[in-house]
C-alpha cells in the first residue's frame, strides 16, 4: 500500500475492529488512481479468512483468489451516459440476498459511485439501511456531494488524501524506488512497489503502454507488435484494462492526472468504443486467469489492431 494510504487505511482499520463494524462505507478522494489500491485492499481485508488485526493475510484461499473474486460485486458506469444503471443495482441487490460463495461475506464496490441515477440512489438506500447480514458495500467517489444526502448519512466516510509532490518524492526515496516507478505501477498495476517486487509486470506494462501510446499517434500496429513476442497476457490485459479504465473516468472528470492520461491526451475515442475495447481485452484476461494457454502473438495483435482502430474515429 502506498504509504500515504497509511493514515486512512488507519481510520478505516480502527472501523473493521470496533464493536459493529461498519456495513456501508464511502472512501472520497481527488484521485482515483491512488484510491483504487485502498478500495481493493479494504474488500480483500472484509474477504479474508483470517485477517490479522484487519490486515488481509495474503495466504488464506480467498486472499489468493485470482481477480475478479466470486464475492465482490463491482458496479462501475456502463453506457454512453456513464451512468450505473437500475438494472445492475438491482441485480446487486437480488445477489447481496444470497449467500456468499466463500465462506466470508460479500463486498459490493460503487465505483464512481457519483455516477449513480436517482433511481439507482434510492433503490441502494433501502438495502444500506437494512443491510443483509453479511454484506457490505464499499462506495468510491472524489465528488462525494453528488451522492444522495440520505445515502451518504448512512456510510462511514473516509478522506483520502492526495500525496503533495514533496511527500511523494520522498517516500519514493524512502522505498528506494523512483518517483515516477511508483507513480506508473500504481497507475498500471495498482502496485505501486511494482519496481522492487515485480519488475518484469512493470517492464512489460511499460512496453504496453509505450506500443499503445504510439499506435494511438499514427505509427503501425503490427510493426509495434514484432518486439514483443511471447507475453505474459494476464500482466498485459490487466495493463489494458487499467488504461481503458482511466480514458473512461477522464472523461467524466473522474480522475487527476496520472502517467496514463499523461501519455494519451485528448482528444479520446468516444466511451461506448473504449468500454467495447474493454470488453475485448476481458475477454482476453478472464481466458488467462483461467490458465488456458493464449496465443499472446494473436491476442496482442488482435488488440492492437482494434486499438488503432478505434482511435482513427478521433
Ligand atoms: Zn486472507
């Protein structure tokens, strides 16, 4: 966890070990890139096992469950509109009713939760007030004033601050990593020592990013996609993913600058074409997660492709 997630992860900490533990809560930020890696450790925290003092213990089976987890629940914008439709709340709901996969509870993320409707607001209310046991709903947000006042009294708020420049640089320092490292894994990979523990993820997303940067300025996809050869496609679908995510959330003002949006400036192609781009480099993660062996020249290829293509509708 990056270090400047120490004093919230703190405040929320003191939360999971109290006498009732909160069942609804609201992390609010300025950039979502750096909330993200909280929110997710906060949900692997309420799925483990055997957590230590709240501390996720990294070993138990549902520490180890590979992404996407059986009992998290995400709800993100979906759509032209970017809007969290009705539907899919209500889905959430039927499901928060059932039992949990794993033997702990299930998590419900809301991420923006600003981009949910009225309708989709009040139906969420009614399940936060009276909460099925063993469910508990996380909502993301860096415009907590958009929520529903009604909403929002009812989830524990958690302020997460941005790092300024001078902290940054020296707990970069202190870590022995580089400032900018740090900042790239996080953005990539939601980990940010990535440079220490995970050099070769890094390398790799890097290499993404850079072919992705530059199919998008003009230069062809599948000379870009000669120096890569065999890949591991889990690493490099999850970089895609991350990087789908973020054009996504600029253009709903839904995140700060960050090597992502820093690399690929505006204009973008249009949402529903990055939200069926991601789809596609799912499709290509979900078959890696599961082991089955992917071709990475094809796939890579095939994702170039569809890269430069929807970018020549800019
Ligand atoms: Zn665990």
């Amino acid at each position: 966890m990056s270090p400047w997630l120490k004093a919230p992860w703190h405040l929320i900490l003191k939360g999971l070990q109290s006498a009732s533990p909160p069942h609804a809560w609201c992390l609010a930020h300025a950039s979502a890139v750096f909330s993200d890696s909280l929110t997710d450790h906060l949900a692997q925290s309420l799925l483990c096992d055997t957590p230590k003092k709240g501390e996720p213990c990294g070993e138990c089976v549902s520490c180890r469950f590979p992404d996407p987890h059986p009992d998290i629940l995400s709800l993100g914008p979906e759509g032209a509109a970017g809007m969290i439709k009705i539907d899919a709340v209500r889905e959430a709901i039927e499901v928060a009713y059932t039992t949990a996969s794993m033997a702990g509870c299930r998590v419900i993320v809301v991420r923006p939760a600003d981009c949910l409707n009225q309708a989709a607001s009040n139906a969420l209310l009614k399940v936060v007030e009276e909460p099925p046991s063993g469910t508990v709903f996380i909502f993301q947000t860096s415009v907590p004033g958009k929520l529903l006042p009604t909403l929002v009294s009812r989830l524990r708020m958690v302020r997460v601050p941005v790092p300024t420049p001078q902290i940054f640089e020296k707990t970069a320092q202190s870590l022995g990593i580089n400032g900018e490292d740090l900042l790239l894994s996080d953005a990539l990979l939601a980990q940010p020592t990535a440079a220490q523990t995970a050099p070769e993820r890094l390398a790799l997303g890097r290499d993404v990013l850079d072919a992705l940067v530059r199919i998008r300025f003009g230069e062809d996809s599948q000379v870009l996609l000669k120096p890569f050869g065999k890949v591991d496609m889990l690493t490099a679908s999850t970089v895609m993913e991350r990087i789908c995510d973020q054009l996504i959330r600029v253009q709903f003002k839904q995140t700060s600058q960050n090597p992502i949006t820093a690399a690929l400036s505006a204009p973008y192609p249009s949402v529903r074409l990055l939200y069926q781009y991601k789809e596609r480099v799912s499709e290509v993660r979900t078959q890696a997660q599961a082991g089955i062996a992917v071709n990475s020249d094809l796939a890579l290829g095939s994702l170039f492709a569809a890269w430069a293509f929807i970018w020549a509708t800019v």
